[in-house]
C-alpha cells in the first residue's frame, strides 16, 4: 500500500462492517471451514457445489442479479457465483484461508477474526487483499494488463474527491485513473470497463461504494452509476501534497 493512505477500519462501526457483502460472504466461508475442518476442493481447484450453494444462497452482490444466475444454470458452480469465487481468492491472498493437501483451512488470525466486533478488522483484511495481493486481471478477461490497478492508491485518493455523488464509470476513468499509462491504442470501451471490474465493482463489495441500476432512456441494458458511501471516508484516510503546477491532473 502507498505510504499516503492509511486504513482506518476500527472507523467503521462493527454493525456496519457486518453488513458489507464480502465481509457477510467471507464469514460464512470461515465459519464453514472451521466447522468442516476445511474446504474440499475440486481436482480442478474449485470448491465443492454443496459448500458454494452455502455461501451463494445467503448472499447477495451489488451489480449482480442472482435470479439471472439460477436461470441461467442447472447447478451452480463456483466460477457461477462470481462474488463467492473472488471472496475466497480474496480470502486465500490475505492469508486467512490456505490450502493443504486440496483443502483449504482456516489459520489462527481467521479464526480471530470471526467475532462480530471484529468484522471491521476483517474488512480491512479483505480491502488490503483486493487491491495489492490480488491481480484483478484473472477475473474480467480484460486485455488492459493490470491496468489501473497498478495505480490503485491514485484512483482511491481520486475517487474521495469526486465520487460524491453518482457518476458513471466512463465519467470517472479519465477524472481518476493515468490514461497515459494505458500505453497502446486499446478499444474505447476498455478502460471503462476496466474501471468498473478492478474498482468500482469490487469497491461496492467491500461496502465502500454503492451503485444504482437505470433502465436506458434509449436502447436496451442499463446504465449504472456509483458514488461513495460513509465507510470510504470512515476507513481510508490520506496524507497527499500536492507539489507542481495548478494545470497537473493527478
């Protein structure tokens, strides 16, 4: 993590960390591992249908419709349940979930980790795991190469000043990201969506963020917006100076 932030989770009220989307999946991943003594895991690495039925049947994921998911599969597997599968990865790179022997069991600070008033210190976990000991790129097939990930602290800095009230991702890429960085001319839409996946996505399962659904105006799909929700500045403070010329964006 960049010396410029600093994590205040304890900032947030337990009560409220306990209703953040991950942390309520993260929970119910540890609690299953300390009761099975561990996760089975597939050959193929994944973790068991009965175990990822647990976890999804009790969840629910902003940006997510879980009836289009049961419609569209006979069984669901992991890989199926998208915030089920980042969580545990998200869970296995913070350390608190490691895999031996094909199982994957919890370790002494998950199972400190478990009682509610905790559940602040478990956010900050799973926040730290996301956006430094991950690399968002395995989930999105996105061909931008961990872009803007590598800029993660910028765009949260960026994202304090300017995501008070509901904006698109397209509308916040080039406010708080270095397009430069991009480096080779890339399809329009990439960057956004990039956006979206590797920041705002996992930013509203973390809690930090909250997004909005709108049928569009003209068309088919829907547009979605973003904007900040009180536990952003409750948990991530910032020591930033700025040095240089008023024209310098970031």
């Amino acid at each position: 993590m960049p010396r410029a932030l600093r994590l205040t989770p304890y900032d947030v009220p337990f009560e409220t960390a306990l209703a953040v989307p991950m942390v309520v999946a993260a929970r119910l991943l540890l609690e299953l591992a300390v009761k099975q003594g561990g996760l089975v895991l597939t050959p193929a690495g994944f973790l068991k249908r009965a175990d990822v039925w647990h976890i999804f049947d009790q969840t629910e994921w902003p940006g997510y419709d879980k009836a289009t998911t049961l419609a569209m599969n006979k069984v669901i597997n992991e890989q199926d349940a998208y915030g089920v599968f980042f969580t545990r990865a998200a869970l296995q790179a913070a350390g608190l979930l490691r895999k031996r022997a094909g199982v994957l069991k919890a370790t002494k600070v998950a199972k400190s980790v478990l009682a509610d008033e905790a559940a602040p210190a478990l956010l900050g976990e799973l926040f730290q795991a996301v956006f430094w000991k991950m690399n968002l790129q395995d989930f999105d097939g996105n061909p931008l190469t961990f872009w803007p990930q590598h800029h993660a602290g910028l765009i949260l800095w960026c994202l304090s000043v300017t995501a008070h009230k509901w904006s698109s991702a397209e509308h916040l890429t080039p406010l708080c990201t270095i397009m430069d960085t991009i480096g080779e001319s890339v399809a329009h839409d990439l960057p956004g969506y990039a956006m979206k996946s590797r920041v705002l996505r996992p930013l509203t399962w973390l809690g930090l963020m909250e997004s909005r659904r709108q049928k569009r105006v003209s068309g088919w799909g829907h547009d979605e917006d973003f904007r900040k929700t009180p536990i952003f500045d409750q948990m991530l403070k910032f020591r930033v100076e700025m040095i240089g010329g008023q024209e310098v964006r970031h």
